[in-house]
C-alpha cells in the first residue's frame, strides 16, 4: 500500500484547494492547512478531520507576509511530523479594469500571486529539498500563456510564475524535486463567482481530482479541466493579428 503523503496546503480554504485538500484527506493523506481566514481555517480543518484518518491542524500564513513563510512551514514540519508536499492554490484575482483604475489594489495582486508566492515556494522547495524531494504544486493559470486584454496584469504575474516554476523543475528535478504546475482554465470558484461561466468551465472536485493524479505522478504541467490543454494550444499558437481581429 502506498504511504500516506504529508501534505502542507496554502489556500485549502476555499475553491479548488479545499477540493484537492479534501481529496488528499479522504484517501488517508496527512493534510495541514495554511491561510489567512481563521474562523474559515479552524472550520476548514474540522471538516478534513472528520473526512480523514487523521486531525488536521492549521496555521496562519498571509501570501502579503513573507516574514510569516517560514515559522508558518516550521509550524506544518512539527506538526506533521515533516512534510513530503506542499500545495499552493492561494492567489488574488481582479479584473483588468480594477487594476488599471487603482494602483494600490494591483501592487498587491501582483506581490501575492507573484514575488511572494515565488518566496513561499523558496521556502517549501529547501525544506522538500532537505528532506531529499517532494513535490511542490503550485496554480497558476491559462491566464499566463498569452497578453490578453482583461487579465492583462493578473495574467502578467501568473506568466512569471510558470516561468519560475518551469526552471525550478529544470534545476532541482535530478534531486529529487517534482514540480507540478496546474493551469486551469475558468473554474467555478469564489474567484470566478461573478462572471459569466464560459463553455468548458470546469468544478472544483474535478481538477481536484486531476491534480491529485499529477501529485502523484510528478507530472510537470496539468492543464484543468483537460479540455484547456488543447484549447491553449491552439490559442499558444494565434498570431497577434488574429488575437487583435478576435478582441483577445
Ligand atoms: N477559478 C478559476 O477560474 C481560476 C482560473 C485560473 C487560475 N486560477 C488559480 O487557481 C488558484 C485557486 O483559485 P480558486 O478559484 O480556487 O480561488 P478561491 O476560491 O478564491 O481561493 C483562493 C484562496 O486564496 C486564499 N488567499 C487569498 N489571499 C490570500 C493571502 N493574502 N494569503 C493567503 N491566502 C490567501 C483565499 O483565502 P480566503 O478565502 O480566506 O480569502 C482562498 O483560500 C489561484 O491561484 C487562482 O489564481 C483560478
């Protein structure tokens, strides 16, 4: 049988980490919760504990904090007894327009599911490495393949962030290290709560379920829902003139 994995998760609160957070719990997965909602944690890790084998516990980690990173793993380490995963689905969203109009708002969108989230992986990645590996999955999105214009600044940070994730993967998979980076495309979420559904919009026990299999495969990018994979290759593929034509 295979070893349960211990898991750290930044943003199983909510969306698509709760899902995953839940799957990982329900098939006997060790899973300790980081965020920023306390009431929301201290709920969140009830729920697991009663799906799971196992208490789940949590601690406060705020993506705006980086000074928090690393007493927040200290905290997952001691209490899981060390961690072989770490999961990142924790990120901010605005549209476009928001972000043009006020400076502020994208200053912060961009440190969170940018510069700070890059830290926070520093961090997971040299506990993973010390212990001989793991795995770090981490979501970006769809969003960071082309410059499109209503998520232009949002799909900025999310392109910088796959980049990362691809050379962290280049530099330390021969140690041991698996890189899992998810892309999903529009995913009915709180994140996506107030905007039109597209076709092909998927539920989050569904890419929960796709990315535990990546886990566990140490699968490099996992497109979700699937449909997105192709989808984006042929959008990868557009000629600026087309994406102008088509109002991208
Ligand atoms: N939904 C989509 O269509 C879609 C598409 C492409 C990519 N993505 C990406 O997929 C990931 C998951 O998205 P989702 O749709 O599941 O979003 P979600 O339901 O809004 O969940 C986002 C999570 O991030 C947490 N969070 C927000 N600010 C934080 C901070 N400063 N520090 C720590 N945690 C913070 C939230 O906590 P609180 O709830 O307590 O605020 C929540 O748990 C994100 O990286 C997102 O960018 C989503």
């Amino acid at each position: 049988m295979k070893r349960p994995l211990h898991v750290v998760v930044l943003g199983g609160t909510s969306g698509m980490g709760r899902a995953v957070a839940r799957a990982l719990a329900q098939r006997g997965d060790r899973v300790f919760l980081l965020g920023i909602d306390e009431p929301e944690l201290e709920k969140s890790a009830a729920d697991l504990s009663v799906r799971g084998k196992a208490p789940v516990r949590w601690a406060r980690c705020d993506l705006l904090e980086p000074s928090g990173f690393a007493p927040a793993l200290e905290r997952a380490h001691a209490e899981l007894g060390g961690f072989d995963t770490v999961v990142v689905t924790a990120a901010l969203f605005a549209g476009q327009d928001d972000l043009e109009r006020d400076r502020k708002l994208a200053e912060r969108l961009l440190t969170a599911d940018f510069t700070n989230t890059v830290l926070f992986c520093e961090e997971a990645k040299e506990r993973l490495l010390a212990r001989g590996g793991g795995t770090l999955c981490v979501f970006s999105s769809v969003a960071g393949e082309r410059g499109r214009k209503p998520v232009g600044i949002y799909g900025a940070a999310k392109a910088g962030l796959t980049r990362y994730l691809e050379a962290l993967d280049h530099k330390h998979h021969a140690k041991g290290l698996r890189v899992v980076t998810v892309k999903p495309g529009f995913v009915k979420t709180a994140m996506t709560a107030h905007l039109p559904p597209p076709p092909f919009a998927g539920e989050p026990d569904d890419v929960a379920s796709l990315v535990v299999g990546a886990i566990d495969l140490g699968l490099p990018v996992v497109y979700a829902p699937l449909a997105w994979g192709p989808i984006m290759a042929v959008i990868r593929g557009l000629p600026r003139f087309v994406m102008r034509r088509v109002g991208f």
